[in-house]
C-alpha cells in the first residue's frame, strides 16, 4: 500500500512538472482596450516580457467602469484557468485567447479613502486601484490631508522587471478630483492658464510676466504614468491627489528626467523599486514693483499651493543607502550649488549628468543621502515614509 501511495506522489510530482503553464506574453497577449488583469497574488506585475501562469492557477478580467463590458462575454468579469497552457473559462469551459478578450473601453480606476493614519498621523492613506469582485486591488498610495488639502506623498514600487515591456499608449485621461474636498470642476478651473494670469494679475499686477500660453503651471504628477505597464494602471494616476502645481517647464525639463533616472534604475536593478515622491515648502515669487515675494496658490483662499521643492525618495536592497533626488520649482531663479541645502551624491552614486541638473531655467536638481535630507529639510532625523511590509530604512 505504501508503495502504491509513493508511486502515485511521484507520478503527481511528474505530471505536475511537465504541466504547460500559461503564457502572457508583452504586448501582443493583451487586448486593447485592456481589462484590469489580476492574478492569485494581485494585479499582475510582470515578470519580463513573457510571464508564467502555473498549470491549474485562476486568472480574474475585470472592465472596471460603469457600462464597461468583455466584448466577446457580454460580461464585465471572466475568471479564466490555466489549463494546458491555455486558459479557459469558467463559467462555459470555452478556451480563450487574452488579446481576444478586450473591454468596451479602458477601465477605470478608483479611490479608497481608509481610515489608516500616515505621515505620524497627519494624514490618512488613500489606495489608488480597482474594485475587481468586491475586493479592492490597491496599484498605489497616497497619504492624504483633506482638511489642509495636501498631499503629504505618494508611494509607488516601480516593477523593475517590467518596465521595459510596458504598453506604449498616447491615450490621456482627466484629472478627477476623488477624495478630496473641492470638485473636479472647481479644481480643473483653478488649473486654467485664463485663472492663473488672473490670479498673477492680482498679486503681481496687470503686466506681470510669470504666466502666459507658453509658461504656466501644470500638474505635476506625483507618481507618473509611465511608471506603470498597462494602459489602465497608467490613467489610474490621474487624480488631483496625485498631483501638485509645478511649472511646465520643470515639468517637461529637470523632473521628467528624475522619473526617467528612477525608472532607468529600477529596470537596471531588475526587481522592485520602492519610491516615495512628495512637495516641500510653498513657492514665492518676487513681485518687482514693491520687492515683497508672494506666495502662490491656485485658490483665492489660499489653498493649492505651488510647493518650492519636488523630491523623490529611491529605495532597494542593492542600493547602499536610500536616495533622494530634489527639484527646485522655480525657473525664475538665479541660482547655483548654494540653494542646496544637504549634500549634493549625484556624482557618488551616478545617478545624472550634473550638469544638466544644475540648468536652473528647467528645475535646479541635486542629490542626497535621505538621512542628511531628512535632518536638513524636515529637521529631524526621522522619516515618516508608511513602508510597505518587507521594507525598512538604510542608516548610513
């Protein structure tokens, strides 16, 4: 009997390991429109361009969105099994190729404001993702304070194994304004070059020269859309909460090159690169007839602010200490080395072309050690970043 028993786990063991498991390979095996894909462990991440669904493994399609559907079903969600290297469905044991399986229109993210303190309890965190079967698939998080309308960071880990396989879409989506205290209107309006001019007509008088159709104030993601794999996960970023007033031409100059630089590293790296990108202070501007700088904020009310800094935190295992890399939002100033306030690691650890970053006109940029920024900028030693679970600070 014994002997029957061991035979019959070897034979088990055998067929187990000659079982084809699925494949999905980059981008040819996802429909377009995508639906929200998630697997056993959560939203699928990647793995390279082919990654592997175990023999027997469940797979859930998800069009999230009002009115959204899987064409080929008539069915907003589909839980498919891996079967022979092919998935089937479920419900009808019909065999289906994923790129077949597209939605009506690309699904929509939405977010979960919960009751969990962030920030030493200045803040509460706010999941960023997808409602898939009455269980929230979280993509990122925000630590959010909707009283002073400020978004204290926004935590993302950059899928290093993925990126480069990622889904190349020109499509973009509205800002909207969930789970914060003004509407999307309200918002979209303060955001309009036509209230900008207007609110610098106010503080700075009828000839100022800050704004106009070329030189405004964009939003500036926090965490970006190319940060993210597929079409939907990259709309999934259009939230004010994940945003800030920072002008175009550090959006489009210096900071962009920061997110180029996190996601050259985490796709070098290979693995999971866990970011933290937030705002420091409030801009001022000099106003030239009276000499007074003003500080500016979209609202009459003085809310939405434009924040002095951009900065965004790199963490990874391999890395000998966390990172932090900071851009001035102000194109306007004139200034060099001495507006840093830590010291400047970009050389240390080769992280960019100095040079490059110290073109004041696209958002002065330097580097530091996050221990010495820390002490520098917040004046204590003593981040309050909310780590993910597995993760913990560097000390230097």
């Amino acid at each position: 009997m014994l002997t029957l028993w061991l035979k019959l786990q070897l034979l088990l063991a055998v067929s187990s390991a000659l079982a084809d498991p699925c494949k999905i390979t980059l981008p040819t095996d996802v429909a377009n429109p995508q639906p929200v894909i998630v697997t056993q462990e959560g939203l699928l991440r990647p793995t390279n361009a082919v990654t592997e669904i175990a023999e027997n493994d469940k797979i859930t399609l998800h069009c999230a969105g009002k009115g959204n559907m899987l064409v080929a079903l008539s069915e907003q969600t589909a839980k498919l099994e891996c079967q022979s290297g092919s998935f089937y469905d479920e419900e009808t044991g019909k065999e289906f190729a994923l790129n077949k399986l597209n939605c009506t229109h690309i699904p929509t993210a939405e977010v979960l404001v919960t009751e969990i303190a962030c920030a030493n309890g200045t803040g509460l965190l706010h999941e960023v993702g997808f409602a898939v079967n009455d269980e929230f698939q979280s993509l990122f998080t925000i630590c959010y304070n909707r009283e002073n309308v400020q978004t204290l960071y926004s935590r993302n880990l950059l899928n290093g194994r993925g990126l480069d396989v990622k889904i190349i879409d020109s499509t973009r989506r509205s800002f909207r304004a969930e789970g914060m205290r003004f509407t999307t209107t309200a918002i979209n309006n303060l955001y309009t070059t036509k209230n900008q001019i207007a609110r610098f007509k106010t503080l700075f008088g009828a000839d100022q020269a800050y704004v106009n159709r070329t030189s405004f104030l964009a939003r500036g993601h926090l965490t970006p859309d190319a940060d993210f794999i597929f079409t939907y996960e990259q709309l999934a970023t259009y939230f004010y909460i994940n945003c800030a007033p920072e002008w175009q031409v550090v959006n489009a100059g210096n900071w962009l090159r920061v997110e180029n630089l996190a996601r050259k590293l985490a796709s070098s790296l290979g693995s999971d690169l866990l970011t933290f990108t937030s705002t420091l202070g409030k801009l001022e501007l000099e106003n030239s007839k009276s000499g007074d700088s003003e500080a500016i904020y979209l609202d009459k009310t003085e809310l939405i602010s434009a924040p002095q800094w951009y900065y965004k935190v790199l963490m990874h295992p391999e890395l000998p200490v966390d990172l932090v890399i900071i851009t001035l939002n102000d194109p306007f100033a004139n200034v060099d080395k001495t507006v840093e306030f830590c010291t400047n690691v970009c050389d240390k650890y080769g992280l960019a072309d100095s040079s490059v970053f110290q073109v004041a006109s696209h958002g002065y940029t330097f580097c530091c050690e996050l221990n010495d920024f820390w002490e520098n900028a917040m004046d204590t030693d003593t981040p309050y970043y909310d780590l993910p679970e597995g993760w913990s600070y560097k000390s230097n």
